[in-house]
DNA sequence: TGTGAAAATGTCAGGGC
DNA sequence: GCCCTGACATTTTCACA
C-alpha cells in the first residue's frame, strides 16, 4: 500500500482527477512529459492500485434523488454474527452511498441519498427490521456545500 | 432540473458509472443500440448537467491519508456575513471532501480527510481561528465499509 | 437510428539520453 | 533506468442516408 510517488506521478493524478476525460496529450503537456512515460506512470498507477477506477459524476437533482441524509447509529450489539449481518444490509442497498464504522459513542454513520423523506422511511424501517439497531439520528442535509471525491495530494 | 429520462438513458448512465473509461462501442453494446444514438445522448445528458464530469477515483491510503473524520457544527452565529466567510472558508480547503448544511439541531456536517489525527488538529485549529463556532464534534472514522459516488438509478 | 469515413487518440516498438 | 520519436491500431466524432 505505500506506494512511493514523486513529484511527476502527483502532478498526473491531480490532473486525472481534475477531469479523466482528457486526452493522454494534454495531461502529458500538463506535467511536461510526452504520452509514452505519462501512459506507463498511469498503467503502473492502475495496477498499483492508487488509481482504482474512472467513473462519471452525476446530478442527484437530475435524478430524482432530492434528499441527503446523515445517518448517526448507535448500537449494543458488538458480536461478530450481528456485523456480519449488518454489512451486508449496508452493501445491498445502493441508497447508501457512505458506511464508516466509527470510534467513540456512535458507531456508525450513513450518508444516504433518496427521492424524498418517504423514501428514507421506508430505507430507515427495512434496516431497523433487518438487523437490531438502538439508536438512530438522522440529519437532513438542507444545502450541499461541497461534494467532491477530489483528494487533496500534497506536493 | 426536471431532465426526463427513459429506460436507454438510464442503462447509459449506470453504465457510465460503473467504469467511464469504457469505450463507446462497449456501452453502446450493453444498452443494445448502436454508437450514435448513444453518442448523441451522452452528449446531451451532460450538456443536461445530468452527467457533470469524469474523474479517476483514488486510494487514500496510498496516498497518505490514512484519516477520516465527520465533523458536527454546531453555531450560534446565522447572519449572512459570517455564513458566507464559513462557506468560504470550506469551499477553500481540500481536505474538505463534503459539507452539507443540515435541518435541526446540527448546523453542518464535514467529511474531512487528512494524514492523520496531528493533521486534523492542525485543520480544526484553522478554521475555529477563521470563523466563530459554538460547538464542534469530531467523529473518527475507524473502517470505511462503503464510499461511493455511483447513485442508484432506478428502472 | 444506423452506416461509414475522417480526425483524434491510445498503444507500443525501437533507439537515445 | 527512464524518456522521446514516430508508426500503427483503435476509438471518437460527425456528415449523410
């Protein structure tokens, strides 16, 4: 995993992250190579894994999916059976966009996307029949500020 | 905002983000039509803003960011000036993935990714020192089951 | 919508710093 | 070792039926 990168590898991924809609040309004229070593440096990234995929970023609007939920989960069941059973609920459901197992009080948060507030309801109570879960807190996001997937590289 | 889309719309766009770097050919063969109505539609879901930009997904680990945290805000503060140096101020760093302005008792929520626990401090520091907060939580993300972009889109 | 042809781009071999 | 030049294969792009 600790993959060393220098100043030129950065300079690609910055840019594959700006936009990996470009062409090989103009990254390569971005980090002042030509296409063959910025072809090899992005394969070698690949196969390393720091690049794991490409995909398209979409409108949530434009789709329906009008709200954004938080989703703060307190539970008293810590045995293996349970999580097992509780991750699995979380991968099957594409609403759920983000799944963190937390440190400290809560133990997990959700980020959440559907078209309205029934939707999340009817979300909210599969999960609670699904697996035993004893405390939830839900927050609406009223106004997405930032969204972005754009990891910040240091230089 | 209201883009109508039908059943070939759809199948494109899930196409497009489960692996965008799929060539035309390739997609146009999944959604069992030829090239050109496929071009043509992809070029028109993103002239729509239904599809905003294409962007390779990176590893944070490999990249050094081995730390996760959500951030709960809560403020006293709701004039115009002091949201709009708020804002700013997120919309400034990187380490900034997401911020969402939130119904209720919470103000905000951050998804900030950084080194490590130093960084965050370092980061937490900065922006109580930039804008007056009231309250704040951090939530330290111990695994992340789940973190995708791709939207569900349905039939 | 589909065909097909021109332009652009991705891919890779060979040689040089 | 890594990089560049250049030639070939593939893909994107678009006019036209």
């Amino acid at each position: 995993m600790a993959v060393s990168l220098d100043a030129t590898d950065r300079k690609i991924l910055r840019a594959l992250q700006a936009d990996a809609s470009q062409s090989l040309e103009e990254i390569a004229r971005q980090v002042g190579a030509s296409k063959t070593p910025v072809w090899n440096r992005i394969r070698k990234l690949r196969e390393a894994g720091v690049i794991r995929r490409q995909t398209a970023v979409l409108d949530p609007e434009a789709l329906g999916l009008e709200a954004c939920f938080f989703v703060l989960i307190r539970t008293s069941e810590h045995e293996a059976e349970w999580q097992k059973a509780f991750l699995k609920a979380l991968l099957d459901r594409d609403e759920v966009l983000e799944a963190h197992r937390l440190a400290g009080d809560i133990d997990y948060i959700l980020k959440v996307r559907v078209e309205n507030a029934r939707a999340y309801d009817v979300f909210y109570q599969a999960l609670i029949s699904e697996v035993r879960i004893y405390n939830v807190t839900a927050l609406l996001s009223m106004e997405e500020i930032k969204s972005t997937f754009a990891l910040p590289i240091p230089d």
